[in-house]
C-alpha cells in the first residue's frame, strides 16, 4: 500500500522552539519497518520556519512573507539534514521535494511531480515533501501542508493519507478547554456534516504550526474524493503507523468516497472536455491498449492539435472499411507535447531520445493515465 504521512511542526518541535529528535527516531523506525514490508511512502514535512527560528534565534513567528521566506530558506536544508540523519539509522535514503500548488494545477508541473515522485519511491527512496517556501508567494501556494498533503496523496493515488498532530484525533469540541469533548472515531457520508466544521473551528496546539484542525479536515475531505482513506492521529501514538498498517483503528478516521482509480479516470475525461489534442493510432495500439498496455509511439501514425505535455488527449482511431470517420478510443494524459510527438510517431521507444535528445519514459501515454472509452 502506498502512504502518505504528514507531520506537522507541533509534531516535529514536540510544542518546543526546537526540532525534537526521539519522536521523529521513532517514526522512522516504522517509516522503514513498513517500507521493508514493501509499503511505499511519502513523508509531507513542515518544519523549515521553526528550523530556521531555531537557528538564527528568532523568537517569534514574523508575520511578514519575506522573513517568513527567508527563515524556511534558512531551516529547509537544515530540516532536511535532520532527516538525513535520523533515516540513515535505519538505511532509508530520503530526497527532498519541494511543492507549490502550480504543481498540481494540472499539466506539465503535475506529471512531473508524479513521475518524480513515483520514481523516487521505485527506487526506495523517501521523498520528503514541503512546499516550495522561499519562492511561494500568495498566488501560488497552497499555504499549509495539511491541504499540501492532501495533493500530494492525490497526485501519488495513495491508499492512505495520515494526518499526524498533536492530538489524538478529531473531537467534538476543544479537548483542552472541554472536558466533555469526545474523540469522533469515524466521519463517512457524502458532505462533512456542519458540527463537525464546527468543531474543528480555531487553530490547533502550540502556534508553530500553520493549519489548525480545519485545515486538517478540509485536507481529509480531499483526500478521501481522491481514492485514500485519511487518518487525523497523534505522532506520539506509540507504533500509530505501524499499528495503521495492520488495520488498527486509531484517532479519527475518513473512509476513501471513491477509489483511486475512479478518481484518476474522472480527473482524465474531465480534462477531456477541453482536449484540443488528437493521436490517431494503429490497430496494434488499439488491441494493446484494450489488453491494457501504454501507448507507445510506435502504433502513433498522426497528431493533430497543439497541447502541452501533461495535457488530456484524445486516442482515436480509423474507422473500418476504408471509412472517413475516427472513433475516440481512450482518452490519456501525453507524456510528450504535440510538436515531439510529430517526430517520434511511428517510431519504437528506444528512439526516441536519439531523435529528441532527451526523454520521459517509453510511453506516450502511460496506461495508468489512460481511459478506455
Ligand atoms: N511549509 C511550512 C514549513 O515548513 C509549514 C506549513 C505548515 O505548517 O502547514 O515551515
């Protein structure tokens, strides 16, 4: 199963000014133990602004975007050696990934960070996600990394997105100043019910971190469109990931609405209504795709349209019996823009870097990016 897990700064700093070492060691610990089981994860990590306070001794969380800026500037690599350190214990390899939301605005950034991020994980190495936040300004973030992880999950059609914080979980009113608070064990149903916006209103914990509960919710609700079943829990659980991974049911937790799959495939044919692009294929193709294969350049025989690599096309192929026609056989997401793949049609994959100079896999359109019709 793949997974994405979050970790806030109250988390990471344990409501210290400081990154706290033995809970991240422990988490570790079972981020390897799960890998070793053949699970694939993907670490989403606040942490770069309270690294950069911790070490030019900024008191205060600044308020204006430039120090902001500059204090993640300062604390991403130094969050990112902390990480290096602490995975290396247990032979886990991380990489760093830096996000903004442009990066899930569909097209070019998303197949990139896609394919970025699923080799990575081919590769067993841990990519550590946060969001890009030295050039991020307004415009362009996505602003806190429980909404960020949520992408991320989607993006990586990950079967569980965990939400670790410094809370058990989501409750019925605030645990600190309520006594009658309970812990909400499960939200299902189409819409998040109003009381339960209600009771994630105002900001969590220490004040180091950027989202409170509401971000944490409206980062589930995302989550479980997109195919994942998200868990809200405490980082401090003892084994909480572990414990996940076995079926356990801990903190708060929001069944998937939808598969991954179907999530995927109505990503794909909503992109479709706006598809300018058209790839006309062979026979072969068409019985390849139907066996559920990729699209190769090979079986392309002509491209029409101009589109973007990352943009939605159209598969279509002749109609039979000499016929004018052409019938849309799938729809996919390109791997390869309109003006490369006029030079690569008919042409096996192997050529496709002697004739482009560079390429993005063998695949016009991978099958995991493609509907059949
Ligand atoms: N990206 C910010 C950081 O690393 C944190 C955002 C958040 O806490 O949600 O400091």
């Amino acid at each position: 199963m793949r997974f994405v897990v979050k970790l806030g700064t109250s988390t990471l700093t344990r409501g210290t000014q400081r990154l706290s070492p033995p809970l991240v060691i422990d988490l570790a610990r079972q981020v390897a133990a799960l890998k070793d089981e053949g699970h694939e994860m993907v670490l989403v990590s606040s942490g770069a602004v309270a690294a950069g306070r911790e070490r030019l001794q900024v008191p205060h969380l600044p308020k204006n975007v430039p120090a902001k800026q500059m204090l993640a500037a300062v604390g991403q690599p130094r969050l990112m050696a902390f990480y290096e350190r602490i995975f290396e214990m247990y032979g886990v390899t991380v990489a760093q990934v830096l996000l903004t939301r442009k990066d899930f605005a569909g097209r070019r950034g998303y197949l990139n960070a896609r394919n970025t991020l699923a080799a990575l994980m081919e590769n067993g190495v841990l990519p550590v996600v946060n969001e890009n936040d030295t050039v991020a300004t307004d415009e362009i973030r996505v602003g806190d990394n429980d909404n960020l992880s949520a992408l991320v999950a989607s993006l990586v059609d990950a079967d569980w997105l965990v939400l670790l914080t410094d809370q058990a979980g989501l409750f019925t009113a605030d645990p600190r100043c309520d006594a009658d608070a309970c812990l909400i064990a499960e939200v299902a149903g189409k819409e998040i019910p109003p009381d339960i916006w209600r009771a994630a209103g105002g900001s969590g914990g220490s004040g180091l971190g950027t989202g409170g509960m509401v971000t944490k919710l409206q980062a589930a609700d995302l989550a479980r469109r997109s195919g994942a079943c998200c868990v809200i829990a405490q980082g401090a659980e003892p084994d909480v990931l572990t414990r996940l991974a076995g079926g356990e049911h801990i903190g708060t937790r929001f069944p998937p609405l939808a598969t991954a799959v179907e999530s995927r495939m109505r990503y794909i044919l909503s992109g479709g209504h706006h598809a300018v692009g058209r790839l006309l294929v062979d026979a072969g193709a068409v019985g390849a795709l139907r066996r559920g294969a990729s699209l190769l350049s090979v079986g392309l025989t002509a491209v029409s349209g101009e589109f973007d690599r990352g943009d939605t096309v159209r598969v279509m192929m002749k109609d039979p019996q000499g016929a004018d026609g052409e019938t849309e056989v799938a729809r996919g997401i390109a791997n390869y823009d309109s003006r490369d793949l006029v030079r690569i049609l008919r042409k096996p994959s192997d050529e496709i870097e002697s004739v482009l100079g560079y390429h993005f896999g063998d695949e016009v359109i991978h099958h995991n990016n493609l509907v059949l019709l």
